[in-house]
C-alpha cells in the first residue's frame, strides 16, 4: 500500500507539471504536485470509493481553494494593469488546468486502488445546523485572517506590499464582507469531502485543515513566479498556514459532532449499584 500511496504522489505531481509547459520550472511544478496530491492521500484512502465520487469531493477544493480563492485575493493585492485586463481569461485557464489536475487525481486512487475499509462512521450535523456551521467557519477565518494577517503584514510583508492599505481603503467594511465570503466558500469546497472522509474526528479535522493550506498556498508557492522571490513565498506559505488550516481543522469539528460510544459515559448496573 505504501508504494502505492508513492505513486499517486509521483504521478499526481507529473499531472501538475503541466503548468511549467507555460510558466516554466518544471521540477518545482512536479514537486508542487507531489505536495498537492500527498494533500488528498486521506480523500484518495478514506473518502468515496468511486471515480464519479471522488471527482466530486476533489474538483470543488480544487475549483474554489486553489484557483478562485487565490485568484481573487492575487487579484487585490499583487495583480499587475496587465494582470487584471486578462483577468478573466486567466480565471478560465486556471479551472480548466486544475480539472484536468483533479481528474487525474481522482482516477489515480481508483486504478491504484487506495480505497480502504474505515472502522469510523461519518456522523453529520443536521442540514439547519450545518448552514450555521458553515456561517461560524467564515467568521473563524475572518478572526484569523485578521489577527495573523495583520501581524505578517506589520512585521514581514509591508514592505513588499508598501500600498496595500490603500489599495483595499476603497472597499471600506466590504473587503471584510468579501474576506468573510472566502471563508464560507472554501468552507463549502471542502464540505463534501468532510461528509465522506471515513476517519476519525480529530484524524479528519487535520487532514482537511492541512488539505486547505496545501491547496491554497504551501503547494503553489513552491515554484518560483516574477511576483515573489523566495523569502516573500516563505512568509506566506506561513502566513496561509496560520488562516487556511484553522479554517480547515475548525470546520471540520464543527460540522462533525463528536460521537459517543454507548459504553463510553455510562456505567454497567452493577456497577452503579456498587
């Protein structure tokens, strides 16, 4: 199983290695692709046991957490006059780059056969409940994008972003609306894959909240890119994992209740009576 579970790395990585055919740094891509796919081992192991099932957990995170939710906030901060007149068509090549990603992966763990039998039931809040949860998760990440954002910005990054504030004053209290959107939104990306994934609690909540901050940083920050150089990518592969795996973690306990065992909390008869 283990050189199986290699494989689906090795080879999700070459499906990734796609993007250096424009942008170049073709071993920094297929690493960035091992990275990526070792994210989605536990989806690939413990999540739907089917091509069509796991198409449909794997496509949404990566659609949302990787390519929307990066786009947008590339969008607002770092984006170039030419960047944002092309705006839309970089949008489009970037979902039709990460289907063909995601496709890859998802009939990678069906031929390689990871599927495994799991001990742990999925147990999911109620519907009512879980449009509540999905609320909550936006606020956690608006907490921590504003807390860990804002020290990374006044220690780290003002001076690579000297005109930041200005460029997001305009927006007023709607960059927090828009902040607090992504949050609900990468919530809703990776909730299919929290309804499925057939681990535990605490097990599940790590794997998605390591799953978020792969895919919508540490795996694209890898290989190089003319906006950032190496240091300016390493504070924020730290920085997105200070907002993107809280998110992740969180969430996931939240739309997950924790289960009891029966034996758990109760105590034999005889014992009571003892």
């Amino acid at each position: 199983m283990k050189s199986r579970i290699a494989l689906y790395c090795v080879l999700g990585g070459f499906a990734m290695s796609v993007i250096a055919l424009g942008a170049g740094h073709f071993v920094s891509w297929w690493l960035s692709g091992v990275v990526m796919a070792a994210a989605f081992v536990p989806v690939a192991l413990f999540g739907p046991r089917r091509f069509v099932g796991q198409i449909g957990v794997v496509l949404p995170a990566l659609f949302i957490v990787t390519v929307l939710c990066t786009w947008s906030e590339a969008y607002l901060f770092v984006a170039t006059p030419e960047m944002r007149q092309h705006a839309m068509r970089d949008l489009v090549g970037e979902i039709v780059t990460y289907a063909i990603i995601g496709t890859v992966l998802a009939g990678l763990a069906i031929l390689l056969k990871l599927g495994r039998e799991s001990p742990y039931p999925v147990t999911i809040r109620k519907p009512g409940s879980l449009v509540m949860m999905v609320a909550a998760a936006g606020l956690i990440y608006v907490a921590f994008y504003l807390v860990m954002g804002g020290i990374t910005y006044q220690f780290f990054t003002r001076q690579y972003y000297p005109d930041a504030q200005k460029m997001v004053a305009p927006l007023g209290l709607w960059f927090w609306v828009i902040q607090f959107s992504r949050g609900v939104l990468m919530t809703m990306a990776v909730l299919p894959i929290i309804c499925t994934l057939r681990m535990s609690r605490i097990n599940a909540a790590i794997a998605v909240g390591m799953l978020v901050w792969v895919a919508g940083g540490l795996a694209l920050l890898i290989p190089p890119n003319q906006f950032m150089g190496p240091a300016q990518r390493f504070i924020h592969t730290i920085e997105i994992l200070t907002q993107n795996f809280p998110l992740g973690f969180l969430a996931t306990l939240l739309m997950r209740p924790k289960v009891i065992s029966p034996a758990v909390g109760t105590m034999p008869t005889a014992a009571v009576r003892a």
